[in-house]
C-alpha cells in the first residue's frame, strides 16, 4: 500500500556514455579532431585547443595546441564533442583503475559553472601534495585571480585518518582556499563536503564567575550527593548556582558523571591538560547528551529551553572510521538543521572541524 501512494518519481541517474551524443544545436559543423597521444597527456590542435584553454581552462599550452591529463579528456568528450578512439577508456583503466571515478568527479566538480584545473596543470600556485584540483569561481579568471578551493577525493568506502585530514585542512586553509572534498561510492554517485573550523562560543556563566559563596555551596552540595547509575542526584533547586551543569529532574540537580569529574576537577586542582567537555563548558557552552542523534554531544550557546543545539560534536575518539559514516552523520545533523564538528586536539588546543555537504555552483 505504501508503495503505491508515492507521488514522485525517483531522480535521474546520469550513465555518461561514451560516443558522441547527436545535437543538432551544439554540435560542431566540421566534426573535432581526435585527441592523439602526446607523452603521457593529450594532444589537441588549435583553434579548438586554445579555445578550451581560454574559455574553460582545460590543457596546458603547448606548440600548436594544448596538452590534456586523461580526465579532462573525457570531460570534453562528454560536455564538447571531443570524440574518442575506440576502447579509448579501456586503455586508459589499465595503467589507471581510478580513471572512471577521477573523471567522474572532475566531471561534477564543474558542473556548476566553475572553473576546476587538475594540480598537473599548476604551476603559478602553490598547493598541498594532497590536492587533486584547484577551483575558480565561474565570475573570476584563472589567468590573473587566485583559486577559491582545493579539492581532493575519497571512495566512501575509505577510512579517514583524521590527522591527516586536518593537516591538509590546515594547509589549504593557510593558502586562503576552502578544503572541498569529493566522496564517491560504488555506484559512482558523489557527496560533496566543504571543510571549515567552527568557534564553539557560548554565553552561559562559566566557573571563573561564580563568587567563592557560590563555590562553596556546589561543593557542600555535591559532598551531599545520591549516586546513581549514570551519575548523581542532588535535592533541592534554590540553591544551586551554575545553570549550564545539571539538568532539573524530580525537584533536585541531575548530574551526569562526566560533570561530577568536572566540578571536582576545580577543587581539586587537576586540570593541567584541559579536556574537551571542560574547554567547552569554560567557553560558555552547554553540553547535553547526543545519543538521540549519533554523537556524544548536542552543545548550546544559548539555553536549552530558548535555543536549538547548533551543533552535534564527536569527540576524535568516537569519530566516524570511515566516509561511509561520516555521511551518515553529517546527513542525520543536517538533517535537524545542526552542524556536525569533531573535536581535534592540535599542539594543546581544541578546534571544531565542520564538515558540511553542498553542491557545485553554490557559494
């Protein structure tokens, strides 16, 4: 029954074909010349040459022409009319068995109307060893302007190692670009993520308000605590001091363990490395349980009962394996209109990557 109340029908896969397609509007008169081998790149004459090279900064100068990578090949084999040697593909997947899901994501990538140059073409711009391709808004030129991303690629079924990853977020963020990444699966469909550091401030009195009155009665209050299975409970409400620790249950304060450690933690003294739940609520923060969305925390910069939790934070210990999972909580975050970020620790310092999906022409 509920399978035939569906009133939409399911989105178009785009198969790519090779061979030209008939277009009697965009088809060239005189047909192109085939792209014949120049090293181990392409080589196409001019005028079409240049022609590419200047309007869609595909190839690199060459006498006579422009020489191609692979990839940009099949894309103007698919998008102009460029044609292709029989089991030209074929060939080209034996010295390359990323070949398809290369040129299928360069394919993407430009969709929007971007201007996107393999690394093999630069060499007026510096770049991470990581990077697949750079990026110039379709507005800008590429001979005099700088690249507003680098990209780089992963299979979904790829694990992330998050070190890594943050080091080329680091740097391309250092060249004044965005870190875009391209995720393809097995059916050669791709999820697109822009990478960013989010500032996880929050307006919430923090411990270093509280008057040493107020100290005291956390302390004589927590000296007087019931345990329970997941932390404590504390009777009586009027007099407890710090509204962004606790959360009000049954007339009293419900404490969770992680905020037991943490309040004890400021008597005692033993916060030398400072960890991620107390950066957090030292900022200002407000940090409840996420479980009811796949991730360690829902964290306010406001209070609970005036705002949406912005964000939903992983800590790198929990972090996703792989990109199959990453997608999956970025989805489900997105989903409730929240950013997923991981909490990195880098040379002592908490920083909060945001990993966001979006789609090419999008600013």
């Amino acid at each position: 029954m509920g399978r035939q109340s569906r009133k939409y029908n399911p989105r178009t896969r785009t198969k790519r074909p090779i061979g030209l397609q008939i277009d009697t509007e965009q088809s060239p008169n005189k047909p192109h010349p085939i792209p014949s081998k120049l090293g181990d790149r392409w080589f196409l004459p001019n005028p079409l040459g240049a022609r590419l090279n200047q309007k869609s900064g595909l190839g690199l100068n060459v006498e006579n022409g422009i020489s191609l990578e692979s990839i940009e090949v099949l894309f103007c084999h698919w998008n102009r009319h460029v044609p292709l040697e029989s089991n030209w593909v074929g060939h080209i997947l034996d010295d390359d068995k990323d070949f398809i899901a290369k040129s299928v994501i360069f394919d993407v990538s430009r969709s929007g109307g971007e201007i996107v140059i393999p690394v093999g073409n630069i060499s007026n711009f510096t770049y991470s060893k990581q990077t697949f391709a750079l990026k110039w808004s379709r507005n800008k030129s590429h001979f005099n302007s700088k690249p507003i991303s680098q990209m780089r690629w992963f299979w979904a079924s790829e694990n992330v190692d998050w070190d890594e990853l943050k080091n080329w977020v680091n740097e391309v963020i250092t060249s004044e670009c965005i870190p875009e990444v391209f995720v393809i699966d097995d059916e050669m469909d791709i999820t697109m993520y822009r990478l960013s550091y989010e500032n996880l401030q929050g307006n919430q009195e923090v411990w270093d308000d509280l008057s040493d009155t107020q100290k005291n009665t956390i302390e004589s209050m927590l000296s007087q605590r019931k345990v329970t299975k997941s932390g404590c409970f504390i009777d009586g409400l009027d007099n407890w001091p710090l509204s962004s620790i606790g959360v009000e249950h049954l007339s009293g304060i419900n404490l969770r363990n992680e905020e037991i450690e943490w309040l004890l933690s400021k008597y005692q003294a033993k916060e030398n490395n400072i960890s991620l739940f107390s950066h957090l609520v030292d900022s200002g923060c407000i940090l409840r349980p996420g479980f009811k969305y796949g991730c360690k925390w829902r964290v306010y910069d406001d209070d609970v009962g005036k705002s949406h939790a912005p964000w939903l934070l992983q800590p790198l210990d929990e972090a996703p394996n792989s990109w199959e999972q990453v997608c999956l909580a970025v989805r489900l975050a997105e989903g409730v209109h929240k950013k997923w970020v991981c909490g990195l620790n880098e040379d002592k310092q908490w920083k909060y990557l945001n990993i966001a999906r979006w789609l090419p022409g999008r600013v």
